[in-house]
C-alpha cells in the first residue's frame, strides 16, 4: 500500500476502504507519511468529501491512535458532555455537579482554551489549589465516590487527530464537515465514556456561523455515536450573543454558582437543564427528558447540586469555601463602565468581538504559552432586545491594565447595534437531534 496511490483515488472521487485509512492514520501518527502528503490527502478529502462510512473509519483509527480511556471500573453508566465552544461557556462548572446530583457518573476529560478565554481546567483553577493532574486511580475512585471527575487530556490521548488538526489548520482544510465531526467524536470515543450529549453552537460567536450548518454537524456527530456503538443526542444552541452574562475566568465561575443557587441567566440554566435531561435519561435514572429536568431542578432548590461543586472541587485539591462565597475568586483591580452610546433597543451582539475583547484584557491566550489573568473580563448588562438609554450602562470591564481596559471598552462599544424599534429574539435551543 502507498500513500501515493491513496490520494490519487481520493482525488479522483473514490471511496477508501477501512484497512487503507487505517494505513494512513498509523502511518501519518508514527512519522512513517510526511505532512506534504497528508497535506495533499487533506485537500483531496475537502473537496471530495467522505461518506459516512469512511467518516466512521477515520474517527475510529484517530480514536485507536493512542491510548483508549478504561472507564470499566466505574460502576454504572458513563455520560460524557461536549461543546463546540463559544463566548462565555462556562456550562461543564454547572451541568456536571447537577447530574452528578442526580446519580450520573461523570468522568470528563478537559483540555485548556486558546482563544478569548480559558477552557473549562483556567475556570476551575480561579479555585486555589485546584488541579487536574491526577492519576486514573485517583480519578476512577473519585467518580465512584463523589459521581463527577475532571481530568486533564493526556497526550497519549487520541495523538493522531492532535497531530492532523495541527496540519489542518495551516493549509485551510479545517471547515469540512467529516474532518470536524472525527476530530471531535475521536476524542470523546477515546475517552470512554457510554453516551455522549454534544452542545452544537450556532451564530457570529461560534465555530458554526450558519444555523444550517450547525444542523449537518450535530447529525454527523450523533451517526458516528451510533455507528460506534454509543448512545448519542446533540443539542443545537444560539451563540449569536454571548451565554449567561459573564465572560472571563473567575468571573464565568462566579456566574455558574450563582446558577445552581437558583440565581442564574435564563439562557443558561436553559442550557443546562436541557443539556442535563438528557445526560440523566440517557444514563438511566428517568424514562424520558421532562422527568429528568423535575430532577434536576430539585437539586438546584434543595442545594445538592451546589454542595456537590464543593464536594467535587475539594476532591482535586481546592478550595470549597469560594463555592459558598465568591469573593474568595480572583477579583481584578480595576472594575469600570461602558455607557450606552444612544438610546433604544439593543439589535445585535458581534459575539466573537465580545470575546476578543475578553481576550484583550488578559483572559485568554493568544499562543499556548501565554499566561491568563484569571480575574479579567466583561459583565454584561444589557443584551439583544433589551431597551437602554443613552449614558446607561452596557457592561461592566474587569481589568488590571488601565491601558488594556481601554482598548478593550472601545472595541466593545463597536460590537452593539441598537435600532428603535423593538427586537424580536429567536428561540435559545434551535434544535434536537436524536
């Protein structure tokens, strides 16, 4: 077999068969098949395409890559969550102890944000002490005893889609609909879980910016759950302004407490009760999602799922006092208003300019090397559809650069459209896909 001859077929529309992608993912991950002709595979896969069973066999050989996470000690049923990501996701810091609270096992492996802002490992660390280097002992035990563990990706962790993303992403092959569902499914099936809720972001702050698109994702991503024998739902959500109204570490922290106290943004205690009804029927403790999400609500009035955060959080070495009283978080020096530039009614968000702006004042990493400043960020106040008037305030800025937190007010300012006319907003879940 040569790689010669296997971008030639692909170039000229054919289908590879199992054993020749699994030639070509091995031979890629170990050196054996440069990157020039990987490279020249991609683009022959961008404008060819793959069908569905080629699109099992690539996610299946990137999965098999390295190593496959043994979750078989954990009793019960595993229930994984993934998100496509977006402007102030701090989803897994209140989803996961509410089905934890209602006898789910979680066991989620996470990974660290480039971008606006930190991954779901920054926000946990805004805990003193907080860590997800643990050992699969440790983690194991931990789901068993509390029911949620987070651990850090390991390296070892499907190497080929790490590797091969890596090559995607400088030769403008990444927006390819079988290339972005393997590449997230490999990850999930390599981390062992049984059934896998995915949140498929749409709108100007997520990777999908057409709702249609988002659609062909979440149906793409739910078949390969099935055809690789795991169960799979995908809810497609608006990212078209940001979620909740925190954006920054510590302070995404702050608002996803605030939630399981019963005090959260309507869009996203949405978020989560849908997300989690069907992580909770889907693991087996409710026959269908509207008694699980009765179920998840009590855990919120009756304060389980806050006290398991706790539970959770000391487990991995931090701090459970911030969970009862947030001002022990990283709080930034400086804290200053953007006012309302006119008066009417709030039209339009430029999400991702919200994001960068997150970014500009030290919240985010611009290289994998860069430092984040936990405390920094934005705290809306006003969103699509609602009326301001002029000189009121739109957000709060978070900052510990004077200089940082004008640039980044000044470029917020330019992410709002307002209009005097009254704004109608669509519906928060676009979709289900089962």
């Amino acid at each position: 077999m040569r790689m010669y001859d296997l971008i030639m077929k692909k170039r000229n529309g054919g289908t590879l068969t199992k054993e020749e992608i699994e030639y070509m993912v091995s031979g890629f991950t170990s050196g054996q098949i440069p990157d020039y002709q990987m490279s020249a595979m991609m683009m022959a896969i961008y404008f060819v395409g793959m069908d569905r069973e080629e699109t099992l066999y690539l996610t299946m050989a990137m999965a098999h890559s390295g190593d496959m996470l043994d979750l078989s000690k954990i009793d019960g049923i595993k229930v994984d969550k993934h998100s496509t990501g977006g402007v102030g996701d701090k989803t897994s810091l209140t989803l996961t102890p509410m089905v934890a609270a209602c006898g789910i096992k979680v066991a989620k492996m996470s990974g660290r944000g480039l971008g606006h802002t930190g991954g779901t490992i920054d926000k946990l660390e805004s805990f003193e002490g907080f860590s997800t280097e643990i050992s699969e002992e440790q983690f194991t035990a931990n789901v068993n005893k509390i029911g949620i563990a987070i651990m850090g990706q390991t390296a070892d962790l499907a190497p080929a889609d790490k590797k091969l993303y890596g090559l995607r992403d400088v030769t403008a092959t990444v927006d390819n609909m079988s290339l972005i569902a393997s590449s997230i499914m490999s990850k999930k099936l390599a981390s062992g879980a049984d059934a896998i809720v995915l949140d498929v972001k749409t709108g100007s702050g997520a990777f999908m910016k057409e709702e249609a698109d988002a659609f062909d994702l979440a149906k793409e991503m739910v078949e390969l759950g099935k055809n690789a024998g795991r169960k799979a739902v995908a809810v497609i959500s608006d990212m078209d302004q940001p979620l909740g109204y925190a954006v920054g570490n510590a302070l995404e922290v702050k608002e996803a407490i605030e939630t399981l106290k019963g005090n959260g943004p309507d869009d996203f205690l949405e978020l989560c009760l849908t997300l989690g009804s069907y992580m909770v029927e889907l693991g087996g403790m409710a026959k269908d999602e509207k008694e699980a999400r009765k179920m998840l609500e009590q855990t919120i009035a009756d304060g389980s799922a806050l006290n398991k955060l706790a539970e959770f959080i000391e487990a991995q070495g931090g701090s459970k006092e911030a969970v009862f009283n947030t001002d022990l978080l990283p709080q930034a020096g400086f804290i200053d208003k953007i006012p309302a530039p006119r008066a009417g009614y709030v039209e339009k968000i430029a999400c991702d300019e919200i994001g960068i702006c997150s970014l500009m004042l030290g919240g985010g990493r611009e290289t994998k090397e860069s430092e984040i400043d936990l405390a920094v960020g934005l705290v809306l106040e006003k969103k699509v559809g609602d009326y301001v008037e002029e000189g009121e305030t739109l957000a709060f800025l978070h900052g510990n650069d004077k200089q940082k937190m004008e640039a980044a007010g000044e470029r917020f300012i330019k992410a709002y459209s307002f209009t005097d006319a009254p704004v109608e907003k669509g519906p928060f879940i676009k979709g289900i896909i089962r």
